[in-house]
C-alpha cells in the first residue's frame, strides 16, 4: 500500500493547481455596474426612438447597419433583464451580448482617424484579400511539408499529429508570433520552419507599402479639408443653371449684333472741280 500510494504521488504533478470552476448562477456583477449598463440602455432606447421618428424613410433606416446592431444589442439586454427579475436565472444570450461591442465602430462618426482607417481599408480591399490568399497558400503548403517532414525520421518529441494542427504552427509561424507551444525536432521540419518564417515576413510585407500610402492619401486630404474655410460660397446646380440662363447669354438673343464693314458708304467729292482724284470724307 506504501508502495502503490507513493507511485500515485508521484504521478501527480508538483506544482499542479486545482481547477476552478465559476457557477454561472453565483457569478453576478455588482450592482452599480448594473445601474450603468440599465442607464446607458435606456439612453439608447430613446436615441433609436428619436432617430426613427425623425428620418425621412423608415424602411432605408431599419436596414442600415448601425441600426441593426443597436436593435439586437438592446433588445438582448432587455430580455436578458425580464428572464432574470422572472426566472432568476441568466438567459444563454452572452453570444448575442457582443454585438455590443461593436458600438465602439459608431465613434467613427466623430474621430477623422477612425474615418481615415475604414477609408484605407476599403480602398486597399483588394490589396489585402491579396494577402491573405498568399498567407492561406503558405499556411497550407508549410503545414503539410512539416507534417511529413517530422515523419521522416525517427522522432518520439513529435508534436505534429496532423495536418491541421501543422495549420496553427505554420499561422503563428508566418505571421512571427512564435509561442512556441508547436516545434519541429528533426532538421528537415527545422529547415521547413525557417523558409516558412522567411516566406510570411516577404508576404506581409509585400503589400504594405501600398496600403501605407492610401492610408497617407487619406490623411493629407483630411487635413486640407480641416484647413479649409467652415463658410463656402453657393455653388449653382445644373438644374438651376437651366432654369436661370446668363444675362449676356439672354442679352444676345434678344438684340441682333451690330453689323460693320471694312467699307462705309461715304460721299467721293472732287477737289477745285478738277478731274483729279476724289477725296473721302469719313
């Protein structure tokens, strides 16, 4: 029994901690962080209501994004509220609970830098998707040569059981995070490891300049806007142009030119009654 209990002992690690397991009926918050949340949903409430009532088309303002973020956002907390004066328990809507983050993206309205970053991606959509069809292809062709270049030789430290976890090595690889939590032992997958770090850093960094310089376009153009005078003289739309012809142009149709010539008829007279040339009197 002695022998049995120390053998069991053993197995045990030293320094391994309990698990700590959290009840998701003790775990509440505190009750001021409730208030919040309850003022600032509230808050919200009436900002939509304002805003419906307010647009001109209330079908074009449901579909738009913003809204229907705020829509789920805040009808989740209220349900989620009722399930737990009624029920006392939480509703499984923790899920849906982060679309409120994601009112973080409606700050963009009043940050000019948050404007440049949207604006820089979407004008370099093409560039990235680019990028990342270059990373997926090397993230595959890497995870399936370490995978079989582990396989080669023998190796008993060997930490790639398949394909798809040679998928996370050659991701955290390429992008030069290295945890380190996933390495190769033998000197082919090694040697397979450093190409892959050289490969992700020429593929990140390929199509950086480009979206570098949009993003530079972007902001040089918002800090000429910035400087710009707030007041701007009216400016006449080509339906107002059609209505209100020019003056002049009006003026011209109206009164017929002048008609002039080189030659005015002018009356010839002789001079001393003789036969020698006329003179022209203008």
């Amino acid at each position: 029994m002695d022998s049995d209990s120390y053998r069991s002992a053993r197995s045990i690690p030293k320094y391994q901690e309990p698990a700590i397991t959290i009840s998701k009926l003790n775990s509440k918050a505190h009750h001021g962080f409730t208030m919040v949340e309850l003022v600032c949903n509230i808050w919200f409430t009436i900002e939509i209501v304002g805003r419906f009532f307010s647009c001109p088309s209330k079908w074009e303002y449901f579909k738009a994004p913003v809204c229907i973020i705020d829509l789920v956002a805040t009808s989740t907390f209220y349900i989620d509220l009722i399930m737990n004066y009624f029920w006392g328990a939480a509703a499984d809507l923790e899920f849906f609970s982060i679309i409120r983050i994601l009112r973080l993206f409606k700050l963009s309205q009043h940050s000019n830098g948050l404007k440049i970053l949207l604006h820089t991606f979407r004008a370099s959509a093409k560039e990235l998707m680019l990028l990342v069809f270059f990373l997926v292809l090397g993230i595959v062709v890497f995870a399936s040569l370490v995978y079989y270049a582990e396989r080669v030789e023998e190796n008993p430290d060997n930490q790639f059981h398949s394909i798809p976890v040679g998928l996370w090595w050659a991701i955290v690889t390429m992008t030069t995070i290295g945890y380190g939590d996933i390495t190769p032992h033998t000197w082919l997958g090694r040697l397979i490891g450093s190409i892959c770090a050289l490969a992700g850093v020429l593929t990140i960094a390929l199509p950086v300049p480009v979206i570098v310089s949009n993003f530079a376009m972007f902001y040089s153009h918002t800090q000429a806007r910035s400087k710009m005078p707030k007041k701007r003289r009216g400016v006449l739309s080509v339906d107002q142009v059609k209505q209100h012809p020019p003056r002049n142009h009006m003026i011209s149709h109206t009164i017929p030119p002048k008609r002039t010539s080189n030659h005015e008829h002018t009356a010839l007279i002789s001079s001393n009654g003789n036969n020698g040339p006329p003179h022209t009197f203008i």
